[in-house]
C-alpha cells in the first residue's frame, strides 16, 4: 500500500480531511499530522513535522495545507530534499510532477480553486515524472539548497 503523509493547520481543517478521504478511497495508507481544532498552530511546524516525517522514510509524497498554501509551501521548501508545489490548476498540478519532480503539494484551506483540488491532487498523483531534460533542470533545483546568491 502506497504511504502519504499530510499536514496542516488550523486554517485548513476542512479541505485536509477532505484529501485524506479522497486518498483513502484510492487506496492510500494516510498518516495526518495535522490539527483537527481551531487552535492557532503555526504553519512552518507543520511543515516541518509533515516534512520531517516524509524524510524519514516509506511515502510515496506529503501535502502540506495552510489557509493560503502559500506560507506551508515556503516553509517546507526551505527543509533540504523537499520539492513543493502550490499549484492554481489541474495542469499546474501535473506539471508539478512530471516536470519538477515534486515530492509535496500544498493547498489553500481558504481559496477558491478555479478547479476541484481533489482533481487537481488526482492530476498530480497520476502523473509521471518525465525525467530527461527536465531530470537535469531538477538537479539544478536541487543545488540551489544552502546556497546563496
């Protein structure tokens, strides 16, 4: 069974479970980390703890969920080996895997998606990474980490 691990926090409840339902019904062993409250919780520890879990070991990618996304998606993206996306559309979402590779995708609990962020998580799980030119892009990315400008 393919492993996921999801975080999130208080401004994105509502739109975690919703994703974790989904993964679950697609057959994903679905590890949350995330708050179920409307506790104030801080969005880089979430994204550390989701982050830090995924590094560990045995998942096939994280999401990561704040109100925005934005935040969340920063915050895992500064934690070495983390590639996240926060895709706005289906093809976005796609594009996410099959051309950066990435490991983690975060939502917005409080956006209006122009498209369902469930079929936007589907585009992204069923995609492929396509490697060639794009492999040699990622590990550009990849360089970049510790390092300055």
């Amino acid at each position: 069974m393919n492993k996921v691990v999801i975080s999130n926090d208080h401004g994105a409840i509502e739109i975690a479970q919703k994703l974790i339902i989904h993964l679950e019904k697609r057959g994903y062993d679905v590890n949350h980390l995330g708050v179920k409250s409307n506790d104030s919780v801080d969005y880089p520890d979430m994204a550390s703890i989701a982050c830090g879990e995924y590094l560990s070991g045995g998942y096939e990618f994280g999401i990561v969920c704040c109100g925005t996304g934005i935040g969340i998606s920063i915050s895992a993206n500064k934690i070495d080996g983390i590639r996240c996306a926060l895709p706005q559309n289906i093809f976005a979402a796609k594009m996410a895997k099959s051309h950066n590779n990435c490991n983690f995708i975060a939502f917005g609990g409080r956006i209006d998606y122009p498209e369902d962020v469930l079929d936007m998580l589907d585009a992204y799980i069923d995609e492929d990474f396509e490697g060639g030119r794009h492999a040699k892009r990622v590990d550009k990315i990849m360089s970049l980490e510790g390092g300055v400008c």
